[in-house]
C-alpha cells in the first residue's frame, strides 16, 4: 500500500489553498517586465511598509543568529496598551491564518462540528477539515452572513463558529447590534471566532467596540493581521485576543516560535505608525470611491464593500482574468468561494486603480 494512502481521508481531500498570483510568477509566464505588472489581488497595502517598521527591522538585523521570544513579550505589550487588554489576553500568530488554526486544533475533534457561512474565508473549512471535523456551511443572504441561519445551524456537537467582519471576499459587514445580538445567542460552549483582519479599514462610524464584548463574553475570540493596513503582510504576523483560559489553550497547541524576531519588531513598531494607518485609511477611502465609480461607469454590478477591497461580476469572469493577467494586471479570481462569475479587485494607488479599469474596460469589450 502507498505511505500516502495511509494518511486520514480528511486530509487528502483536502483542497489547497490557492494565493493570489505573485508578480514574478506572472513575468515568468508571459514574459512581462516584473516593472510593467500592477498586483491587485491579495488585498495588500498599496503604500508598502510603514516607515517605523521598517526602522524597526534594520535595527533587528545584527541579532537574527538568535531565537526569537517565544512568548513576543515586547510586541504584546505594545498590543496590551494599544487595544486596552492585558498581556494574558493575547496569542501571536504567523498570521492570523495561524491563530484560526490554533483556534481550530484546540477546541475541534474528528467528533465536533464548526459553522461558517457560504463564500467566507477560504481557511475555515481548510482548518476545520485538517482536525478531521465537520464543516457546516450556511448559505449567504445577499452575499453576507445570514447570522440568524447560522445560530440556528449551531448543534449539538458545535465547538466553533467563525465569522468574518468584513468578511472577504464579498467586503459585506454585519452592523454592532446585529453582531452582537448573534455572540449573545451562542450557547457558551461554542466559541466565536470574530475575524476582523479588514478592521482598520471601517469608516469610525461604523466601527463597534468589539474589545469590550470580550469582558461579557467569554466564548469570544478576535482575530486580527498586521497583514493589511500596517502593510506587513510579507512578515506574517496576526494576533487574537480573548479571555485568558481560551488564550492559554491556544498557546498549548502553538509553535514556541512562530512569529519571528524581525515580525515581532516591525509589528510592534507598525502599532504605533499612527500617521502611516491614517494615510492607509485615507487612501484606500479614495481608491474605493474611484473603483466604485469605474465599475458604475462600465455597468458592472459590484458588491458595497466595507475592506480595501471590490468584488465586482463580469461575463465570462475566467477569459476576463486572463486577458488582465495578459495586460500585466493581477486580480483575484474567486469561483473557489462559489461565485465563479465574479472577480476580487484589492484598491491600489490611484494610477494602479486607473490601469486596472482601463485594462478592465478593453478586457470586457474585445
């Protein structure tokens, strides 16, 4: 018999993810100039590197023959003081993807079952199905959680429910009340997993003070990523936030070394680049109000969208991908998540932006 025939049945069906296309995988492939090619597809911060980060790494660079803190003291502490939690709190993660495996390897069995919702993040079902659980599925409404279906897809044997807000791909967003209505009416022994990796991105009116819910309830656990505004996504740094038994069980399933001395550094240092987050914020204001205006312009219906991101429809949404992809335009294709005739475009700078839709324009006309 094949060694790999041995191996559990949920892990070899298991579907890898796929990750939006590198540049450089792109100039390989149609021999494109790495300089001519714009990637619009992984929802990256446009602006780069924060300027204190990248201070931060330089001074790191003599010390990398060492370890780095296991525990990442420094970085939660800046953490602690910047989100008003204690340092007990909180798990570090090689991303956030990491902390929402950790989340999955503590609390799932091959005999428990997790909720998510239909066109959700691609690495809850990933994660679920690696424990060798069972993944339950809500159907969407119009494109977002239908959180009352999903707490009523909640059974028995339910150790997790994920939710993602803003959730990618659509960019949809469940409102503070709605959300909070929801983390009331999961039973206790079901823990919530709020992934809010796009949070920094929410106009202030529509930010909930979601920290504060953790001191009701104790089942829930945020997620967030250094990935997205604070332009660090190359690092792989994420982190959750939870009560404090929930973040010593996830401590126990993670790696002594996950995140590493130069992420630990340029996290900590990204945290307090106030002035880099609010020109990030800003600038992605403005590149979703010229995307949106573009695809109005093209009568493409696109989904509203809360990230810094714009998942729009297109006939013949593959042939469209490629002839971008051929203009040395990287978008993401999204027919995993259920919607094939639909395309995910990250904002970019506005010259970026412009590329995209004229490139888009002749994409959809010749």
């Amino acid at each position: 018999m094949n060694l790999c025939d041995l191996a559990p049945a949920y892990v070899r069906s298991i579907a890898p993810y796929q990750p939006g296309k590198p540049i450089s995988e792109l100039a390989r492939e149609i021999g494109l100039d790495e300089a001519n090619i714009i990637k619009l597809a992984s929802n990256e911060n446009p602006l780069g590197v924060s300027p204190k980060a990248q201070k931060a790494i330089r001074a790191v660079l003599d010390g990398l023959a060492l370890y780095p803190d296991g525990n990442g003291f420094e970085l939660k502490h800046a953490l602690s003081r910047h989100l008003g939690v204690g340092m007990d709190q909180l798990v570090l993660g090689n991303g956030s993807n990491d902390v929402l495996e950790l989340a999955a390897r503590a609390f799932l069995a091959p005999s428990n079952s997790a909720v998510y919702s239909q066109h959700a993040f691609a690495v809850y079902p990933l994660a679920v199905q690696a424990i060798g659980a069972a993944g339950i599925e809500v159907p969407a409404k119009h494109f977002a959680h239908d959180l009352d279906a999903m707490l009523k897809a909640v059974r028995a044997d339910t150790r997790i429910v994920f939710v993602a807000n803003p959730n990618n791909p659509t960019g949809t967003y469940a409102l503070a009340d709605e959300m909070e209505r929801f983390i009331a009416a999961v039973p206790a022994q079901v823990l919530i997993v709020l992934d809010e990796a796009y949070n920094e991105y929410l106009r202030p009116e529509y930010r909930a003070d979601s920290l504060a819910w953790l001191k009701k309830y104790h089942n829930l656990l945020i997620t967030r990523t250094f990935s997205k505004v604070y332009g660090l996504a190359g690092l792989r740094v994420g982190y959750a936030v939870g009560a404090p038994a929930v973040v010593d069980l996830l401590n126990r399933v993670r790696q002594p070394f996950n995140v590493n001395s130069i992420s630990l550094a340029a996290a900590a240092a990204a945290l307090d680049d106030h002035a880099f987050v609010r020109k990030s914020h800003e600038l992605n204001l403005a590149g979703m109000t010229q995307l949106t205006a573009g695809l109005k312009q093209l009568a493409l219906e696109y989904i509203p969208s809360f990230g810094n991101f714009v998942t729009f429809k297109v006939n013949n949404a593959a042939s469209v991908f490629q002839k971008l992809l051929k203009a040395g335009v990287i978008v993401r294709p999204i027919a995993g998540y259920g919607m094939p005739d639909w395309l995910r475009v990250s904002i970019g700078l506005e010259t970026e932006n412009a590329r995209f839709l004229t490139s888009l324009k002749q994409a959809i006309g010749g």
